[in-house]
C-alpha cells in the first residue's frame, strides 16, 4: 500500500510532494485501474495526483487547487459518496467538478450520483480513449464557464484581460502569441495542424503563409522560456502542435 502523502502526523505537505501542482486528482483503491487512468491522462497532457481511500482524498481536497476530481464509490475509509457529498456542502466555495468512475454502473446508481451532484459518470471497466473525452469534455465545459480562466499547471489564460502569468508573473506576448496560446490551451494534448492554426487564429479570410505559424510558435516558446515551460508547446512532427501542461519547476 502507498504510504499516506496527507498525514498530518508529518507526512510531507502537498507544497513538497510531487502532486502539489496536479490538476486531476485520482480517487481509486485499485492501483492498476490508477495507473491506467495516470498513463492515459497524461499522455493527453494533464498533470495528475492519486489517493488511494476516501480519508486521504479529503485531506488532498482541503490542502490542493483541483480542477477535477476523477472519483470511485467504493472506497476505503470515506466512501465515494461520503467525498462527493463533502465536496457540495452548503459553505463549500467553489465547484470542482466530479467524474465518478465505478463498477457500481447500474441505472439507479448513475441516477443515484447524479442527483449527488456528480458531473459525469463512467462504469468499470471502461475504454481509456472514453476515459480522456470525458475528462476533456468536463475540463472544457468548466474552462468556458463565465468568469474562469484557463489555468494548467503555473500557467494562466486570462481571454477577458488578454493577459498571460505564469507563476503569478504576467508575461509579455504579442497579440498572435497569445491567440495562438489561447487556442493550443483549450484542448489541452490536442494536435493543432498549422491550417487549423491559421484559421482559427489569423482567420480564415487570410491569406498567411502556413511558415507564418512556425515563427509565431518559435516567438511564444521563447517567451515562455523566461519562466522555464517553453516545452509546454510541444511539435508534433508532421502533424502540428499541441498544449502539454508542464510545471515551471520541472
């Protein structure tokens, strides 16, 4: 059994531990189907945390900055159940949104965590590829509520502001380096081909040469180098480029 990285008997604080800039925190007792959901979600281009009892997960919630909960029903020590409905109590602030992941998938138990307040639900055993569109799904919808701003990792989206930070420090980009930004963050892992690029940033009423987009990337890589998380752009070769939310630590 994993050692309990949340003890507050000394145990290491999440500033110290690994998963202290995770985005997707991964409640599930069986450490295959964890791994599987960590490998997956990662190659897709989410930082990931996982807790293995219902117990350690609140203590995860109460100590993190989570954008989505991936959540099993049966666990050890606070059920699923018991986390879901901790997450929507009265002076909770906030809404992070829950995927419930479990072989407990008849139609009265979808219902049931539904109407707890989960997001989505997802039956054991399960595809992968369904696995990440539902989390892309779910990290898309709450990314385009009024109001929020795309964060992965130190990175900051602010579209309303036109404004970029990263650790906190707002970083200077041009107008197209931060459209171009901006579109690579919406779907994050996502394969952006350069025509899609340029007609979904430079519009497709323009005539640009496609080598446009490659020097455009080159100028936001070296601007985000200033604060080390020039690989978050990362090439896809012969295909395009893709967002990878990477820590500036790492």
């Amino acid at each position: 059994m994993a050692p309990n990285l949340y003890s507050p008997s000394g145990g290491r604080s999440m500033q110290t531990m690994e998963g202290a800039h995770a985005e997707i925190l991964i409640v599930e007792d069986d450490e295959i189907i964890a791994r599987l959901m960590q490998m997956h979600l990662r190659a897709a281009g989410w930082r990931t945390h996982h807790v293995e009892n219902g117990n350690d997960a609140l203590e995860a919630l109460q100590q993190g900055h989570w954008k989505l909960v991936l959540l099993d029903r049966m666990l050890p020590g606070k059920s699923g159940m018991q986390v879901l409905r901790w997450l929507h109590r009265p002076d909770q602030e906030g809404r992070i949104p829950v995927l419930m992941v479990t072989a407990l998938g008849s139609t009265a138990d979808t219902v049931q965590g539904l109407n707890e307040g989960a997001d989505d639900y997802l039956a054991k055993p399960f595809e992968p590829e369904e696995l990440v569109a539902r989390v892309n799904a779910l990290m898309r919808r709450s990314a385009h509520e009024p109001g929020q701003v795309l964060r992965f990792g130190q990175i900051e989206v602010d579209a309303e502001a036109a404004e970029v930070r990263i650790g906190g420090a707002i970083v200077g980009l041009r107008r197209l380096e931060f459209l171009l930004l901006l579109e690579l963050m919406k779907k994050p892992g996502k394969v952006r081909s350069r025509d899609y690029l340029l007609d979904h940033v430079w519009g497709s009423g323009t005539y640009v040469e496609p080598r446009t987009v490659d020097v455009t990337i080159k100028r936001l890589r070296k601007a985000l180098a200033e604060f080390g998380c020039e690989d978050c752009v990362d090439t896809v070769r012969g295909m395009g480029y893709r967002f990878i939310a990477k820590d500036a630590s790492d």
